[in-house]
C-alpha cells in the first residue's frame, strides 16, 4: 500500500498545462455529436424502472386505476426505485474523454437513530458510509500516470463543478478545487448531513433535487411516483446517481433510490411516462414467496432469487470500533482507534486486512510528513494513505476544498483487539467566528472555542475487490439490488465483515479560536511588530553597509 498520496506542490502548474492543452473540457456541447461519432444517430430509447418492495406482510391487492400502475398494503416495508434512461440534447458540459463515470451518492445509514427496523439482507452494514453526500468521478484505466491523469483530474474537477451547478471559481468551497484526488485515478467531495434533521425528516438535502441549482436542472425530474396517505414524499435513505458516456456519445443516468415506506392500507405507484416499468415483491425470509409484474402484466409470476441473497453475511459485525480524542481542546490533539474482535479476526482470508476511514473537515489536517516519521518509527502502527490538501499555514477560510481523508490498514495477526494513535492538527481561524462559541471547559458565555464533531470512524475487514467478472450487464430485476458503497468502491476494497461503531465513541474537537474581543489589538500589535522589525533590518542593513564603506 502506498503510504504517502502524491504531493500539491506542482498543482498549479498542471492546471495551467491542463487548461492550455485541454480548454475544450470547459465548453458546452450537443451530445448527439461528439467527436468520432456516427453523424446520423438513433433517438434514445425508452427510459427503465424496477420497483422492488421489500418487507413483512406485504400484499399485492389490486391494479391502479389507470390500468398501468400498482397497488399494495404495507405493514411497513422498504422500497429500492431502479432507473435507467439516456439522454441527449441538453446543455451539459462536454464529458471529458479520460472520465470513465461520475457517482453522486446521499446517504444516511450513520444519521439513523431509529434501528427497529431492520436491513435487509442484500444491503450492507449502516456504519460503511459517511451520514452525507458523496460525490465523485473516476478516470478511464487506460489514462497514464503522471501529467495526463493530473490532466483528467483537473477536466472531471471542472465538469463535476459545472454539472452541480458549483460555477467554475477556483478557490470556492463549491467549486473545482473543492475536490480532493482520490485512489488512483478518483476525485472525491464529501459533505455531512446534520444527523438531528435526518431523524426529524426535516433535512432535504437527502434528494437530488435539492442538489441540483438550476429550476431545469436534469436531475430535478428523477423521482419514483409512490403514493401513500395521500402524500408522495419519500423518507429516504440512501440515494445514488451514476452518469456514463456510451459509445455513442449519449449520457447514461443510472438511479437508485432506497426508502422507506410507513406501514398504510394502500402505497399506489404510478410507472414514469414514456418507460418500461416493473414491480417486484419480495418476503422477509427466503422462504417466503416473491413474484414480479412487469408493465400492465395482469397475473404475477415466480421471481427466482439467487441462493446467496439472504445470508446477509457482509452485513453481519465482525466486532466493534472506538475512537475518542485526546487533548480535543488543543491545537494538536490526536484520535485513538481501537478495532475489538470478541473472536479471533478472520485470519483465512489472507489478502484481507482491517481498513479504518477517518475524514477530517477543512478546519482540521493530517501532516502526512509527520505520519511518515511516526510509521517509520514505529509509532503509528499501520499502513496509510492519505488524501487531501495539506497546506501547512493556511488559515481554515482559504483552504477551498472540503477537507481530507486518511485510509489505515491493519494486520490482524490473530489479534482481538488493534489499536493506533493518530495526530491531527488545527488550522487557524481568522475572525469573524460565525459558529456558536465555548470557553475551555464549554462554557456556554466563553469566546475562546468552537465545538464540532468529527465523522464516526468507518472500519472494516477489507478485501481487494475482484474486477475479473465484468462480463455483460445482468439486467435481472435482482442485480438492481447491489449497492456500491462510497470511497470503499473507489480505492477498489470489498469490505466482507463492518466493525460496529462502539457506544462509547466521542469524537469531540474543541477547536480554538481568535477571540473578536481583543482582534483590533492583536491586529494593531502584529502590525506594529512587523513594521518594527523592518525598521530594525533596514538599520542594521545600513549600518554595516556604512561600516564597509
């Protein structure tokens, strides 16, 4: 594993390469007619969507009254909405050739305070994403290392920025340079939902709508037609986008949209215009009877499913994790992680480690210089790589991008129980403060820190993930199940076995910060200093100048 990400310091320049060899990457284009594509194309076809229902007692009892549609009572079950559909014809940025995909994933697995009802068993743990949206893009395998993926990097930057609507300036927290790169030919934005909204339904950023700026934004459109209680608001709880170019030039959009539905006498959904549409029941337990509806389809019929899908064993905790912060008032506190197996770690799958995720906001840094000294000292005990800017003396309020992310690796050599220290390291503010401000011990009147915390660690048994099976796309009804999780799909890791994030974990920073009481003073005084200490230069400058003379 390579311990160290690769260094800023070039940055600039490869944008500015970037720009001058590539500046058609910015422009808008008719994506009917790309470069190299036939001139005379077919329409797209038409859009695609599975319903698949997932829970107790659930019960087909009549059709729609359109004839098109279905309806069902719900004793409270899960919803997965498939859609697929290609596009033409509207005002995107020009895709870049090096991007193979761009994901947009919203999740609230790690927000949920209400566990009663439980997963099923084609999805993976709760603790395996950040509670927040997830966006990102990958490069084509076939781009080289170096300069033209630092080129890539910069063009899906600049094209992710403009299909969310960010704009196009370079220093702006929503914006290129909000990106960090990510594994080995990714970039990656992260931003975490308030885990109090989430739990009231209050949070609508869990929607691509809200994600999207522009009123005819394409992805304001994308939403499953359910109805329930007269009401067609969904709780969501994880939502995910896929954009691909196809050889033809066209955009795919690939959606899938997990909720969950309250128990009601009657859940009516409506197929979308213009698209083929199915519907799928599916029991709690396998051997319960499942069926599918396709279209107007009258008579339901036997849905096979495969053998594995209710073993739930990704889904099954292996053992827990704690992380707490020691000196979190200070400048430089430092996380400590311990992984904890009630049973010996799962030592037969060999290639397999104990990966742990930790993200830190833009007010925070790891210093990968440090953590190099540590690893080759043997104080931090486990492999690394980190992702992210570093930028050692900028202040939180210039640094553009959402933060950083650093991957640990561990062994587990029979171990029940790994542990690592991790330092971080704060920024510092400039004032004004805009954030409720504490004293040192959380006084409520105190001015001297600001209190945030961080994300929970994600940890879990990990494998290199098998890319040998591509093979042709299974278009089953059941394939639209699988879920490709955030980050983890990225740096190509299978995670087979999550930690459970123990109760007794506190990721509390008290960050401190510049009190506004004494700002004009500080300011006043450091000014007068410099000014002094240039007066003294320039003297001692001349007077040795004069002594030679």
């Amino acid at each position: 594993m390579v311990r160290l990400s690769a260094l800023d310091a070039a940055a600039t320049l490869l944008l500015a390469l970037a720009l001058a060899q590539c500046p058609s990457a910015l422009s808008n284009s008719d994506m009917r007619r790309p470069e190299g594509a036939d001139a005379l194309l077919a329409p797209p076809p038409l859009a695609t969507e599975d319903h698949v229902v997932f829970g107790q007692e659930v019960s087909a009892t009549s059709s729609s009254a359109s004839g098109n549609g279905w309806s069902f009572e719900s004793a409270g079950s899960w919803h997965i909405w498939s859609h697929q559909s290609l596009f033409d014809n509207i005002n995107l940025p020009l895709w870049p050739e090096a991007m193979k995909e761009a994901r947009i994933v919203l999740s609230s697995g790690m927000c949920r305070a209400d566990t009663a009802r439980p997963l099923p068993p084609f999805m993976p743990a709760a603790g395996l994403e950040h509670c927040g949206s997830h966006i990102l893009a990958t490069a084509r395998s076939d781009v080289p290392t170096g300069v033209p993926l630092a080129i890539a990097r910069v063009q899906m930057r600049r094209w992710l920025a403009q299909f969310m609507g960010w704009g196009d300036a370079p220093d702006s927290v929503l914006g290129p340079a909000a990106f960090i790169s990510l594994g080995n030919s990714s970039i990656y934005h992260f931003h975490p939902f308030a885990a109090k909204a989430i739990n009231r339904g209050a949070d609508s950023r869990l929607d691509l709508a809200a994600l999207a700026v522009g009123p005819h934004h394409y992805l304001r459109t994308i939403a499953p037609q359910v109805t329930y209680r007269g009401r067609q608001w969904l709780d969501n709880y994880r939502i995910e986008a896929q954009l691909q170019r196809t050889a033809h030039g066209f955009v795919k959009l690939s959606v899938q949209a997990i909720s969950l539905l309250p128990a009601a006498p009657e859940v009516s959904i409506e197929p979308l215009d213009n698209a083929t549409s199915r519907i799928a029941w599916i029991g709690p337990t396998k051997d319960s009877v499942s069926f599918m509806l396709a279209g107007s389809q009258a008579r339901p019929e036997a849905l096979r499913l495969p053998a594995g899908l209710f073993d739930g064993a990704h889904a099954r905790f292996l053992g827990d994790v704690t992380a707490r912060i020691a000196d979190f008032a200070s400048f430089h506190p430092s996380i400590k992680v311990s992984a904890n197996f009630p049973e010996k770690p799962v030592t037969a799958l060999e290639s397999c480690r104990v990966n742990t995720l930790l993200a830190l906001p833009r007010a925070y840094f790891f210093d990968p210089y440090q953590l190099h000294q540590h690893y080759d000292d043997r104080q931090l005990d486990a492999e690394y790589q980190h992702f992210g800017r570093v930028e050692l003396e900028k202040p939180a309020e210039a640094v553009p991008s959402w933060g950083s992310l650093l991957v640990l690796a561990q062994e587990p050599r029979q171990q029940q129980q790994l542990n690592v220290t991790v330092p971080i390291h704060a920024r510092y503010r400039l004032p004004p403060i805009h954030e409720p401000t504490v004293g040192y011990h959380g006084e409520p009147a105190g001015t001297s820190h600001v209190d945030l915390t961080l994300p929970p660690p994600i940890s879990a048994v990990v494998c290199p993930a098998d890319r040998s099976q591509s093979g042709a796309a299974d278009e089953s009804i059941v394939s639209k199940l699988r879920i490709r999780l955030a980050v983890f799909d990225e740096l190509g890791l299978d995670p087979v076995g999550p930690l459970q994030i123990a109760p007794d974990t506190d990721m509390l920073l008290r960050m401190p910060v510049p009190d506004t009481r004494h700002a004009t003073l500080i300011q006043a005084s450091t000014l007068s200093l410099l000014f002094a200490g240039a007066l003294f230069i320039v003297h001692s400058t001349y007077q040795r100048t004069s002594l030679s003379a």
